[in-house]
C-alpha cells in the first residue's frame, strides 16, 4: 500500500553499522536532506555518547532532529512523530528527498505509517488519579476495572506490567475507546509516506561486535566521561530519561564512584551489544528492508551503488 504524503528512503540497522554515513552519502547522491530518527540524538549536549554526526560528518548536508530537545525532557514516540512529521513534509515539499536514519525502531515505525496515539499525557488528571489509586490500592483492582472495560487488554497483560495497565485504563477513560480498538484502527490506515527501506549489518555477527567496541573505544577517548561531568554540572537531575542511556547511566556511575571507568567501559561495550541485538531483532520483523551485508570493511561507495539501485527500481531516482 502506497503512503499519502510522498516517498522517503529509510536507513535502518544496528549500532555502529554506519547509517549515518550511507544517509548522507544517499541525501548528497538525490539532493535530499536527512532526518534523524534516534531516541537520544535529540538531546543538546549529547553528542559523544549517542554518535550524533558532526558538522564535519554531515559533509553540507542538511540534518533534522539532533539537538532539539534539552536532556531535562522525556520525549515520547507521540511527540517525536509530531515534531517530525512537518518537516518530513516540508522537505517533499521543497521537492527534496527525506532521508530517515536511524536506529529507534518504534519512533520510526510511528513516522512512517503515519500512527495516531490514543489520548493520555504525564500530569493530566486522569493519570494522576490512576497512579494515587495504584499507590494505595495496588494493581489488582485497577486490573479488575481493565477486565470490565477492556477485557482483550486485560487478557493480553501480564498482572505485574502496570504501565501498560494504567496506560490502558487511560486511554478508556479519555477516550471512551479501548487501546485495542485504538491500535486496530491506526493499523488499518495506510501509512503516511512511501517508505523504502535500506538496512545495513554485518555479515559476521564477531564483526558487529568488535565494531561496537571500537565505537565505544572511541568514544570514550573522544570524552564521554567529560560530556557526562557536563550534564550533571548544568543541573540535569541523575534520573532524567538522558542519563538512562547506554553509555551515559555507566559513566555516571564512575563520577559517583561507584564504578571504575575500566568496569564502565566493559559494561557499555556489553549493553550496546546487546542492544544492537535487539535491534536486529525488531527489524526482521520488516519483510521490506533490503539488505546489504557488510563483510569485514564497509565500502561505501559499493553502498551507495546498491542502494541507487535498490531505490531506482521503487521510483525514487
């Protein structure tokens, strides 16, 4: 099914494995501009540890997204897409190509297909009522009210996933729908952009992984320990959703003392690993990727002549 809104090319794959470098190459190649689709490059002073392109990196050309929001905010999916989607919009509409690049697979997802997110937000009256009742009476009669109204939901969540509880509850309750008929009827929409989607991995999985440790290697030498000291000097309170990610929740435990860096730097090495894994694992869920392998280096240019291809025979060049 073709998207309403225009085409765009979607770089996808796992940490380290270069979407950055292919999305540029691909946005100079078809005059396009690139969007970045990460969690955390939304985040000002974050550049180190998320891998953010430099100025140097984005080689003139034009990227959305990184460095929008301060680490003080916890940004959902929701209110990425809203961000992001008029943008999208406004490169088509300057006859450019967007370039989604990007390693949040939920984000990317919901910008795609164009979802719609069911009623709810931090602090309204309904949730703050919801999480009071939580806090005194526990899960099971907020369960129990979930089985009333929306008994599919109820089946499907396991008794100790509050979260996703409430979040249910809330939706009913804003709404006067079920979360269930919610996602069903987003999922009938068709999706908002004519995506073609390019993933890059590593052919040999020992290679994905010692690439990581490069890239941690690196980033450590380049100062993470430093951007992290910085974070926390302007104020950032330790448990802001930025100091939760991989990389800057390890390096905050060295300035508090309670790891060396050396015990830092192994464990950031083992969690981005495994979260590249998890990665892989979302995105073989998408039939539509085209794949190219990397072997033991990464010629870009060989890259870039595939994706050419690739993105030629959907009608984007």
């Amino acid at each position: 099914m073709s998207g309403t809104g225009g085409k765009a090319v979607c770089v996808v794959g796992p940490t380290a494995c270069g979407k950055s470098a292919l999305g540029v190459r691909l946005a100079r190649r078809l005059g396009g501009e690139v969007v970045s689709v990460d969690s955390m490059q939304i985040y000002r002073g974050m550049t180190i540890g998320t891998a953010a392109p430099t100025e140097a990196e984005m080689e003139g050309v034009p990227h959305h997204m990184i460095a929008v929001a301060e680490p003080e905010e916890a940004w959902s999916a929701a209110r990425y897409v809203s961000a992001a989607a008029p943008i999208v919009d406004g490169i088509l509409a300057r006859g450019k190509t967007p370039i989604l690049v990007g390693g949040t697979g939920l984000w990317l997802d919901a910008l795609v297909r164009g979802r719609t997110f069911a009623g709810g937000q931090a602090g309204s009256p309904v949730r703050r009522e919801l999480q009071r009742r939580l806090q005194e009476e526990g899960i099971a009669p907020l369960l129990a009210e979930l089985e009333r109204v929306d008994p599919e939901s109820a089946a499907r969540l396991h008794p100790a996933d509050e979260k996703r509880i409430l979040r249910a509850l809330e939706v009913y309750r804003e709404t006067g729908k079920t979360i269930t008929a919610h996602n069903e009827e987003t999922r009938a929409l068709p999706p908002r952009y004519d995506a073609v989607w390019i993933g890059l991995r590593f052919r040999d999985r020992e290679e994905m992984k010692a690439r990581i440790d490069r890239r941690v290697d690196d980033m450590v030498s380049a100062g993470l320990l430093e951007e992290v000291r910085a974070l926390l000097n302007r104020g950032l309170p330790r448990e802001a959703t930025a100091l939760q990610a991989i990389g800057y929740k390890e390096f905050l435990g060295v300035l508090e003392s309670v790891s060396t860096e050396a015990e830092a730097l192994a464990e950031v090495k083992l969690r981005s690993r495994q979260y590249a894994k998890r990665q892989l694992t979302w995105l073989r869920r998408n039939s539509a990727i085209h794949w190219i392998e990397w072997e033991k280096t990464q010629d870009f240019e060989w890259a870039v002549q595939v994706s050419t291809e690739i993105l030629a025979s959907a009608g984007v060049c």
